[in-house]
C-alpha cells in the first residue's frame, strides 16, 4: 500500500465568521484562514451570487498531519462506496461490476446476480447502499443505467447479499424512472437512507436540449430527487402524492445532474448537483422545492453564452446554499461524524472529480462559512468519499485505474 503525507498547518487566527460553526468547535482539528481557496476567474462574469458566502467561502485549513494510503486499486472507474457492518466495503463499477473489498485492500471477485447495465456514456453501475435492515435480512441496494426497449433510464434495485457475500438473491427492481430515453448521459444515481429508513434516489434532465425542460415537469422523473419506500413504494407523506399528473415518488424538482446525496443524523437532506460552465451546487433539499433548473442557474453553456438568458434568480425558485464557479465536478458526498476528527463534526465533504480532490465544507445555520481542498496531492478524479468506522476518510477514484483509498491523520 501506497502512503502519501499530504498536509499540515501551523497555528493560525481562527475566522471570525466562522465562531461557532459546527466543525470548528475548539480548534481542536481545524485552523482558519480568511483567504478563499477559489482564485480563477469565475465563467459566469457579472454574476451577483444572491447572498453574502454562497460562492467562494474562506479557507479553512485542518491544522493535524493528513496522510492518504492506497488500500487497493485495479478498479475500472468505481462509482459507490458503502459500508458493511463487518468493516468491509462495498464498491461498484461502472461497467457493471460490484465488489468487496476489505480494508486491508483485498479484493473479492465480482459480486454474481446483478442485472444488465447500460454502460453506455456516464451510464453503468452507479451508488450502492446497505438497507437499514441489513442486520436481518441482509438486503443491499444499487442505482445502475438500466437498457430498455427504446433507451435505458435510472432504475434501483435491491438483492440480498449471500452469507459468504458471493452474489445477491432474490432481486427485485423496486424503482424505475420514466420516461425511457436513448442517452448516454445524467443519469444522476446518488442513494441514501434517511433516519426513518426512506431511501432517497437523485436523478439528472438527461443533458441533452431536448430533455432540460423535464426538470420542471412533474410527469417526468427526470431531474428530480426521488423518495421511496424500502421496499419502493411510495410514502403516503411524498409533496406530490395528491397533485393530479405528478409522479408520486418526487421529492423535489428543478435539478440538472445530482450525484451526490449526504443525510444529517437528524434527517435533513442535502444534494450536490453538477453546473454547466460553472454553477455546481449544494442543495437543502426539501420537501416540494424548486431548484431551478432550467430556468434560472449560475455559470454559462459549454458552448459559451448564458444559459437562459443568463437568469440566475426567480421568485419562486429555490437558491444553492452554495456554488462552485470554476467547477469542482462534484460526486458523491457525506457528513463527517467520527471520532478521528472531532473539529470536522458536521461538516460537509464533496467528493471532486474535475478538480480532483475532496471538498470540505463548513457549515453554520445553513451556510456554508470555510472550504478546504483535502486529497489534492493524490492528483486523481474523486468519485465518492465515507467514513470508516474509526472515523478515517476513504474515498474511491474515477480512472481506469481507480483506487480505494484512506485518509487519516499521519502516524
């Protein structure tokens, strides 16, 4: 295994704006510095951001000796990352293949009894998720590129894993987004269980031009957060059950391609959304919100130009706590609540693919007051970050080769 020491910090003045904040309680892990880590240009020029520190927040440093190990790599552009109760790891790639990999690097074979996956562009096998109930019935859940007659589309399905963790039984697909569509990218495919054992599914427009409107059209699953049931059906309490024409299972609307989805110990739901040219998001997301997508978004097209005539706020429509312009590329996420870093304690960590790295985030009543750029010297995208059980990070990479890797405080 590969060991790289990538970081340290002398003492330095705590930010006065961020007195207080959840994760910077104590100084006990974490300095601040009021310098933004964010210093190029920003493609969506003359963009007001709509409240002070949505975009561009100030550096916060950890102020502990980080070291990052490869645990194991050989993985063809691994997606998810779940942990078992037994300490190993769940991992996916997105050619179709789910794995078991130990946390001393040891690699399983791959996991037989899955579906065909359509693993055509960003398509493939996405995130995976150990059911709340795992204790008892053992069951697992994965989001994959599913090819249909017509296209292919999000679908989740859920399998119970073998005693001896060889192959899933028994499984039923509980969740199909609609409408089918011949494409190859935004097939969103984030999942999390919330506290009450309801399992949040994220979903991207599709990309193409044709397809965006979707995210503000109720009868359509794209660009939306999904909330199912654990056996998917749909909870009698979902924002949209009653309104004529609407698909039951969404959550909220208006999202262009979310790949990461983190839930607090007390049930809030926060996503991570993918911009254009600039205008990566983190969402609060909530029951019945519009996000906005189309009709209003930060940064520009790939093409150039603005998007929408360059909108970026309408009543109505939700604003991100925060933005990233440049883009990150953000995938998946969580909240930290270990025991290795106690400074870190609800802080929020991003998963960065563009701009390889993992974000941390700090947050105070809702916003987002310190960033700091964590993994940046292992120089490879990071497609998902979780926490072990000893409250170490570990996180996989995007790339032919990608990796498993911890990071944890230096010995």
């Amino acid at each position: 295994m590969r060991t790289l020491v990538l970081a340290s910090s002398a003492s330095l003045m705590v930010l006065a704006a961020a007195c207080g904040a959840r994760g910077e309680n104590d100084a006990t892990a974490s300095g601040a510095a009021g310098a933004q880590v964010e210093t190029r240009p920003a493609n969506g020029q003359g963009q007001t951001p709509a409240f002070a520190g949505q975009t561009r927040a100030p550096g916060v440093v950890s102020d502990v000796k980080l070291a990052s190990t490869v645990v194991a790599a050989g993985l063809e552009h691994p997606w998810g990352l779940a942990l078992l109760p037994d300490g190993r790891w769940l991992v996916t790639e997105r050619p179709g293949r789910l794995r078991i990999i130990t946390a001393e690097g040891q690699k399983g074979e791959p996991i037989a009894g899955l579906p065909a996956v359509a693993a055509v562009g960003q398509g493939g096998l996405l995130d995976v998720a150990v059911g709340p109930t795992f204790a008892t019935d053992r069951l697992i859940y994965w989001a994959y590129a599913e090819p249909r007659d017509g296209g292919n589309a999000t679908s989740v399905a859920r399998g119970r894993l073998s005693d001896d963790g060889s192959k899933v039984e028994s499984v039923q697909v509980i969740f199909r987004a609609m409408p089918t569509y011949e494409g190859n990218k935004h097939f969103g495919g984030a999942l999390a269980f919330a506290p009450d054992g309801k399992l949040f599914l994220t979903l991207g427009e599709r990309s193409d031009a044709p397809m965006r409107p979707q995210a503000q059209d109720l009868g359509s699953h794209m660009g939306k957060v999904i909330r199912i049931n654990a056996d998917g059906s749909v909870p009698a309490d979902n924002p949209f059950v009653n309104t004529a024409g609407a698909r039951p299972e969404i959550w909220s609307l208006g999202h262009r391609n979310v790949q990461g989805v983190a839930i607090t110990p007390e049930g809030q739901v926060w996503t991570i959304e993918h911009g254009t040219r600039g205008g990566d998001e983190v969402n609060h997301d909530r029951a019945g919100v519009n996000y906005g997508w189309p009709v209003v978004a930060y940064g520009t097209e790939y093409a150039g130009g603005p998007i929408n005539g360059g909108v970026t706020a309408r009543e109505g429509l939700e604003q991100p706590v925060y933005y990233w312009d440049p883009v990150i590329a953000p995938g998946g996420a969580t909240f930290y609540e270990g025991a290795m870093f106690p400074g870190w304690r609800g802080n929020l960590l991003v998963a960065g693919l563009k701009e390889k790295h993992i974000a941390r985030l700090v947050l105070q009543n809702d916003r987002v007051v310190g960033e700091e750029r964590l993994l940046t010297d292992l120089g490879e995208r990071v497609r998902d970050v979780a926490v072990g059980p000893d409250g170490a990070l570990w996180a996989i990479t995007d790339e032919t080769d990608g990796k498993l890797v911890r990071l944890a405080k230096a010995p």
